[in-house]
C-alpha cells in the first residue's frame, strides 16, 4: 500500500448514457457516503433528453467541507465509450480512470491510472435478459467502486434493502450485481486506491434532499392549498413532490385531500388559476421555469396591480428563450422583478439551498398575504433538482401563519367603511375581503383597468398616479419584513467586499477561504431578497470596491442594484458566469485575484482578514 | 358613466323573493355600455334568473375577461365579489377560485372575441375540466371595443360596417363545446329574455360545466344590414330548438308532462329542467342527434336556439380531483400545517 493515502477528500464523477438505469445506482453512491457521515455535495449534469446521450454525475466528498464542485476529477467512472476522450482529460494527475474493457482500449495518460472492468462481459454471463444485462451494470460498477475506494458494504446493502423492500427478487438480484462488481476487483485489480473514504461524523443531524422537495414542503407547511402549474424543466418535480406529500399528509377522515393539484393547459392559465385562488382565500402557487415566467408576465402585472397574493417558485434555467433547459443560471434576476408592462416591481426571495427554500417556502404565503402581492421565490436548477445535505428542517408550532389585513365577517360588522384599496394604516397595505365574507358588506369589484380605493374604474389621473404611489409605499414597507441579508464581516479593516445570491454560496465560501489564506480580506454580503434591504446599501457604501457575483451575462444583480438604490456605480464589479454549471470555487479565487492584481486602487483597499472564515 | 351614483331607492311595495330581497338588490352599477346594447338584456335576464332562483347575491362569484362584455359583470350583483380579469383568461382565474371553494355560484361572462380567439384554449380546457362554471358568452360577432373589426364566429358571408367581407369561416362554440364534452348547452338571444331566463336559471343550477352562447347583436357595429349577428338577422333565422322550462324541486310534484311531449331532466340538487319537444329528433340527451341538427340547420343558414344539449350525470371537477367535501379556503391552519411531529417524520425520509 501507498503512504499517500487520504481520507474523505475526492471527486468521483460517473459518465454514463442518459436513461440506462445509471441515476439510481450514482443516487445509491451518493446516499451510501452521506450515509458514512460524510459531508458531500452531488451535481447531476444530465441533457434536455429521454435516452441515449452523455449525462453525468459528480460526488465531490470533502470531511473539510470544501463542497463546491472542482474542475478536476479524481475517479472517473466512465461508462461512456461516447465521451471517454473528454472524461479521460478532466482526471487529475495522480487520479484514477475506470472504464469497461469488454472492448479493450488505449488510452494516452500515463500520469493516472487506468483500471479496466469487463463490465458488459460479466453482465451478459451472469444475466440472459438484455434489459437486466443493461440495468445491472450500473450496479457492478458501484460494487467495484465501493471496494476500490472503500464506501461501506453494509451500508449500501441496507440502502437496496430500502429500497427495494417487498421486493425479494429485486433486492437479490441487486446484491447479486454488487457481489459480481466487488468480486472482480477482489480479484483482478489491486485495491483500495489512495484516495479513500471512511466513516465520520459529519452529517450529524443533517438530511439529503433537493430544494424542489424542499419548497413543496415548505408549500404544504405554509398552507397551500392549490398548486397550478404546467410541466417545465427544471421546476416540475416540486409541484409533483407537493402533490406526494399532500396526498398522505393532508387526506381528511372521508379519504379526501386537502389540497387541490391541477396540472394546467400553458403557464397563462396555471398562474391564472393559482391567482383566481388566491382571491378567493385559499394559498395557491405555481411553480415553473424561465419561459414560464415569460409567459405569465401580463397576469403577473394583473396581481401586482388589483393585488392578489400569489407564490411562484422559479426554477431558473439556462437562458436566453429555451437556452440550456436542463443547466443552471441566476438570469431571471430583471425579468422576474420587473415582470409585465407598465410601472410594475415584484418581491423576489432568493434562497441559497434546499434548507431555504422550505423556510422561504412557507414565508412566502404570509408574505403574499401580508403585502397582498406576487412573491417570486428564485431557486434554480442547481438547487432544485440535485440532492443537498443540508441541515434538518425545523418547524416549530407556534408558529403562526400571517394572513396580513384579511377581513373576516365579524370585523367588517365593526367597520365603519369598507374600502379595498384604501391606507388607512400608512404603511400602504390596504385591507382585503374575499368572496361571501358578508351579505350586506365587502363586496368590491376586482379589475386590471385603473381603479378608486373602493375598486370603481376611474380614467382619472390623479387617482391613478395615488394608487400608484401607495403600492410603491406598500413595496417599501416590506423591506423589513423580507429575510435580511447574510453578512460576515470577517475583515473589519478591508475596503473590498463581495455580494452572492442563491447556489453560488457553496462556491464563494469555499473560495473565500483560499482568499483569505492568500492575504486577501473580503467582507461578504449575501442578499436574500428584493427590494434590498437598508443594510445591503450600507454595506455597498461601507466599502470601497464591491465584486458581485452572479451567473449571468448581463449583471442583472448589479443592475437592480444600481436602478433601486442611490449608489456609487464605479465601485461596484461584476464577477460573470453563465455556462450553466454550477460554480467552482477556483473560478471566483481566479477572477478576485486578478483584477485586486491589477487594480492599484483595489490593491490598497485590501486588508487581511482578522479572523480565517 | 361609472360617476353617476345610482339612487338607492326602493319601492315599499316592490315584491321580493324567496330569501326577501327585491329586484333591485340584484342589481348592479350603471351600465355604461351603448343604447340597445344587447349585452345590457343579458345583464337583466341574469338579474330576473338570480333574483327568481332567490341565491344570495353574496354567494355568487362574478368573473370575466377583457371586452364589452367582460365589463357587465359590474352591472349585475352589487352584492357579489367581481372579477374583471385579462383578456381571454377567466376561465384560469375562475378555475382557481373554484378549487378554493366549492360552495359559490361561478358566473363568467365572456365575449366572441375573448371566448373565440385570444381565449380558445381556456375555454376548450375548462370544459374538458367539468369546472362547475355557467360560462355566458355574449356574442356578437365583432370587436366593439376596438372599433368593429370581425371576430372569430363571425360567419364568412357577413359584412362590417364598411361593406368588407369576412374571409375566415365561424367558430361555433355551441358545437365546439358539445364535442369538448361540456354538460350543458344552449343558445339564446339577448332579445328573448323568455327563453333566456329559463335557461339561465337551469344553467346556475347545473352542477358542472354550463355554456350559453348568447346572440347579443353590437348595436354600434355589427347591426346593419349585412350582418348576420344583427337584431332583424336573428329574429328572421331562429330556429327554436324545443322550449325550456326551470322547475323548483318544490313544484315538481304539481307539475303535469303531456306525454310523448316533453323531457323532463333531473338536476344533482333535486330540481328538474323540462325540455319541450318540438320534433321527434330533438333529443337534448343524445349528443350524435344534437350535433347533427345543429349542423343541418348551420348550413341552411340558421340559428338554433334553445337547450341544445344536456347531460344530468356529469361528475365535476371536485369530484375528479376527490378534493375535500369543505372548501378549501375555509379550512383552518391547523387542518394543513402538518406540524413539529410530523416533520420529524419527514426529515427520517431524507437521511
């Protein structure tokens, strides 16, 4: 055995063809480790397709935590004869390649080492049926995988048991496959490699789970009681997992659910739907993606203006138009604040993982009833659809659901006057009455056109610029209440911050670590709503120089920014990525250093960090 | 002239219904559509209908698109929640407060041009859903908002104002949604408040989806001589499709059928409908027969009017989607949040 071996820090990627059976057997992997108590962190890289294209799977496991991906590999299981040229070029040196070698090949790496399963050969001996031939080798290759770095038997047996419970002939057949796997390495090849795992202690109390799980959760625990949507990549596995849930959760004594799931015809009528709900009193969202959002842009301005509450989960993909369906991207940032014509402006809250999309996904309905107005919750592919771990969600019940000015039958009694879109508060947030509250009193007229406080359609400009003015000042009120911002002031005395939003938190902690271990002091500002908070502008006038980091083109961060608030614009940098993975910490050590290298005035704004973060 | 207050008055001896409210608390604001305005008859045969069948004005959900029709929904029920919404999508809007709760009346009312174009797929997927909506649409061949240009179920032959003919063949909603599989189905002309109100009156009772596609001539645009949506054009090719009458479940036992001369259709909450009929085919049941009259007679250049088709056993959406028996918008937090303990539960399925 080698004395360079090292314990829980390595990437294993998996290259595999689209809808060969692998996700489930890379899943099983991933659960396997986490399972360990390893920290992990899992990226599913798959094609906008049904079956037979490249589609990838990266673990990166790190006991330190470092878990943004990496840009290099250091076991590549490929099973891919398609891609092996690219896969072979992304093993670190000193890495490990592993391919099937039922069809022997040369490969021009002598700086890794290249080890050969006949997989396909032993499948076709052990298996006469062609589908379970194909299905099984998935399973041999996690079984050689698993002795050759050392992932815990006991526990990937317990995970198909599972599984596969009820299943005898399932389960078997499975740990067959495995045995076969393990079998050949025990045999053939001289294991384990260099870069091993072990059991830890690092997942305690935490869970692996992806955001679009998470939101649907934090829908069902919010109250939503109607959920419309239309299928879209990648947001259609939360409503499916809300409906999954509220199935079970929610079924009343007569056998019927308390909950209604409605797959619509296109995205106009899944908002419509979730928006005629929500006038008339039940919490109702929809979930969807980019293109979706496009398409409800003229019922969007409809919510803004008569002000109904409505959820809406976005899911962002790559853009622009249908762009890279199944990559991720933060390019929704303008579309969604400003979504439809005319003067209009949209809560956004930006959650960063699966943990925050429940929490926000329960705050977001009282904060749609509270400012009576759509709330848009930004997640992304990134968070969305890849398993997170995460620490364990929490409720705690007294916890009370905030219906904001929501009039009863019993208060209008008490009321003197009714009227829908008047501030008789001064925080600009009117009360609101939903269908048959009262016989005699609340009824009012709902409409997009220009309306009096008590909903009657005017053409007067002057009323109309009032109604405008107040759900301006309605905007403002909320900034308090939205989740304010994140900050870590590790280095007091630099003059350089930095300001995330959503998925590329993994990547900018890692990053900020090897920052400051270089000397490099970066405050850090994470923003997690819109309209910003009066702290996210006193953290851009605290300093100097302010990198935002977002993954899109066009800075719709730092535009937002700068259209909202009254600030220097010189001071603020963009730091850009959009090819729709999700980020590496490298990638934000690179473009920092560069340009505080060569800006002299960057330079001597920086001061070490007081603390490592 | 929404900024003419219309005077709270009320005869002493006006009579009242059922639940003792007058005509006039079934009324709205003043309509600021055209004089002869069609659309304003439609507006009282939905008043007479609510105000006979004695609902609640308050229990009623009053929705609409975008258009000249779409803004009558505040000049009928000033005690109902309304909802103008977005031009072609009342339907969606009405859809979701339908599944937020089950116990209103839905009323929508909709044009040609909302219905027929810009609205085609909601309307085709809100009859396939059996949404538990009376759907009015109040058509009259033309864009009056925008100054008269044709609209979808405009026929070919017909002309605009100016003399233009109309390139483009009609839409007929009434066929569109038999074959779409909607419950109940008629045709009416917002001139015949005789025929309209009975209908309506069985349309609000209908559990399911209800469509009534009203002829309802644009006084301003679409009424001259060349048209086929105009007053004269409607009255000259009626062709009446058997007459309807609403019978309340409390009067049925003293009403008397001719037999061999009348249908008489049970409705889910006890009432009957009773179709007369005017010739042996007229089967308002047998959809084959219906769609082929309505055909027949399209070619021959008429217009049927009447309870064209009827389906007493459809389910509803609710039913469809086994959605809790309360509205779902009167349940509590208590009922939906799962709660500390169960989230336990939950967070053991993801480790």
């Amino acid at each position: 055995m080698s004395s360079n071996i090292t314990y829980n820090e390595l990437v294993i990627k998996f290259a595999n063809v689209n809808g060969s059976g692998s996700a489930s057997a890379n899943t099983f992997c991933a659960k396997s480790l986490y399972r360990m108590g390893i920290p992990i962190s899992a990226k599913n890289i798959f094609p906008s397709n049904i079956q037979g294209l490249p589609t990838w799977y990266e673990i990166t496991i790190s006991e330190s935590e470092k878990l943004a991906r990496k840009e290099k590999i250091d076991v590549m299981v490929a099973m891919n004869a398609q891609t092996y040229a690219s896969d072979i070029d992304e093993v670190a040196s000193g890495g490990t390649f592993i391919y099937d070698n039922s069809i022997q090949r040369k490969f021009d790496r002598d700086d890794i080492r290249v080890i050969g399963i006949p997989i396909a050969k032993l499948c076709a001996a052990e298996y006469t049926d062609q589908r379970q031939r194909q299905l099984f080798k998935n399973i041999v290759y996690l079984g050689g995988l698993s002795l050759l770095i050392g992932i815990d038997i006991d526990v990937i047996e317990k995970l198909l048991s599972e599984q596969f419970k009820g299943k005898q002939n399932l389960f078997d057949a499975n740990i067959k496959a495995l045995t076969i796997g393990r079998k050949y390495v025990a045999d053939n090849i001289e294991y384990p490699l260099d870069k091993q795992v072990r059991k830890c202690n690092g997942n305690a109390n935490k869970i692996m789970i992806n955001g679009n799980e998470a939101a649907a959760l934090g829908a069902l625990y919010g109250g939503a009681t109607v959920a419309s949507w239309y299928p879209i990549t990648p947001s259609t596995s939360l409503v499916e997992a809300f409906e999954k849930h509220a199935n079970k959760l929610r079924k009343d004594k007569d056998g019927n659910i308390n909950a209604a799931v409605i797959q619509a015809e296109d995205e106009l009528s899944s908002v419509g739907m979730a928006i005629g709900a929500n006038w008339n009193g039940s919490r109702a969202f929809t979930s969807t993606s980019g293109p979706g959002v496009s398409l409800m842009g003229e019922f969007l301005g409809l919510a803004y203006f008569a002000e109904i509450p409505l959820v809406l989960f976005n899911i962002q993909r790559g853009g622009p138009s249908t762009g890279m369906p199944t990559r991720t991207q933060q390019s929704d940032i303008l579309t969604c604040a400003y979504a439809s014509h005319g003067d209009t402006k949209h809560i956004l809250l930006l959650p960063s993982d699966p943990n925050e999309c429940f929490e926000f996904g329960y705050k977001a309905f009282d904060f749609a009833e509270k400012f009576q107005t759509p709330i848009m919750v930004l997640s992304d592919l990134d968070i969305g659809m890849n398993d997170w771990v995460v620490d364990q969600f929490k409720w705690d019940d007294n916890y009370s659901h905030d219906r904001g000015k929501l009039v009863t039958s019993e208060d209008i009694e008490k009321l003197k006057s009714f009227a829908r879109y008047r501030d008789v508060d001064g925080d600009g947030i009117p009360y609101r009455t939903i269908p048959a509250t009262h016989p005699d009193y609340g009824s009012y007229f709902t409409r997009g056109t220009s309306h009096t406080d008590t909903g009657g359609y005017t053409e007067n400009g002057v009323i109309h610029a009032e109604m405008l003015d107040r759900i301006t000042k309605k905007f403002h009120t909320a900034k308090e209440y939205l989740p304010h911002p994140i900050i870590n002031l590790n280095s007091p005395k630099s003059k350089i911050g930095i300001i995330n939003f959503g998925s590329t938190n993994v990547a900018l902690n890692d990053a900020m670590q090897d920052l400051t271990r270089n000397g490099i002091g970066i405050n850090h500002l994470r923003i997690r709503a819109f309209p910003f908070s009066k702290s996210v502008v006193d953290f851009i006038n605290d300093h100097e120089f302010v990198f935002v980091l977002e993954q899109n083109r066009d800075a719709q961060m730092k535009k937002l920014l700068i259209s909202e608030e009254d600030l220097d614009t010189n001071k603020l940098i963009s730091i850009l990525n959009y090819d729709g993975m999700p980020l590496t910490a490298n990638f934000i050590v690179n473009n920092i250093t560069e340009i505080i290298n060569n800006n002299k005035n960057i330079k001597a704004a920086n001061s070490p960090p007081i603390k490592i973060v | 002239m929404t900024y003419i207050k219309k005077p709270i008055f009320r005869h002493p001896s006006l009579p009242t219904n059922e639940i003792g409210l007058t005509y006039r608390d079934y009324e709205g604001v003043v309509s600021t559509l055209c004089a002869g305005c069609g659309h304003d008859s439609i507006t009282a045969s939905i008043i007479d209908a609510c105000y006979e069948l004695s609902l609640p004005a308050h229990k009623i959900a009053k929705l609409s698109g975008i258009g000249c029709s779409s803004k009558t929904p505040n000049y009928f029920l000033n005690n109902a929640h309304g909802f103008n919404s977005v031009h072609g999508r009342m339907p969606s809007v009405a859809t979701g407060a339908n599944l937020a709760n089950r116990d209103l009346v839905y009323i929508g009312v909709s044009g040609d041009g909302d219905t027929a174009s810009i609205g085609l797929g909601q309307y085709c997927h809100a009859i396939r859903r059996q949404l538990n909506l009376t759907y009015i649409c109040e058509n009259n061949g033309t864009y009056g908002l925008t100054k008269g240009q044709f609209s979808a179920t405009n026929d070919k032959d017909s002309k605009n104002k100016k003399g233009l003919d109309n390139p483009f063949g009609a839409i007929d909603l009434a066929i569109m949604a038999i074959e779409l599989g909607a419950g109940f189905v008629a045709r009416s002309f917002s001139g015949d408040k005789e025929q309209l109100v009975p209908l309506l009156k069985s349309a609000l009772q209908y559990n399911g989806f209800s469509f009534i596609d009203v002829i309802s001539p644009c006084v301003t645009f679409n009424n001259h001589g060349y048209s086929t949506k105009s007053y004269d054009y409607i009255r000259e090719h009626r062709s009446l499709f058997g007459e309807l009458d609403f019978i309340p479940e409390e009067e049925t036992i003293n009403t008397s059928y001719a037999e061999g001369e009348t249908v008489t259709i049970k409705l889910h909450n006890g009432n009957d409908i009773s179709f007369k009929k005017l010739g042996a085919d007229h089967d308002p049941t047998d959809p084959h027969k219906v769609l082929n009259t309505l055909r027949n007679n399209r070619s021959d250049g008429k217009v049927t009017t009447g309870l064209l088709y009827v389906d007493p056993d459809k389910s509803d959406l609710h039913d469809t989607l086994n959605t809790s028996s309360k509205p779902l918008n009167s349940l509590s937090m208590n009922d939906l949040c799962p709660g500390g303990e169960e989230l336990e539960e939950i967070n053991n399925q993801f480790r």
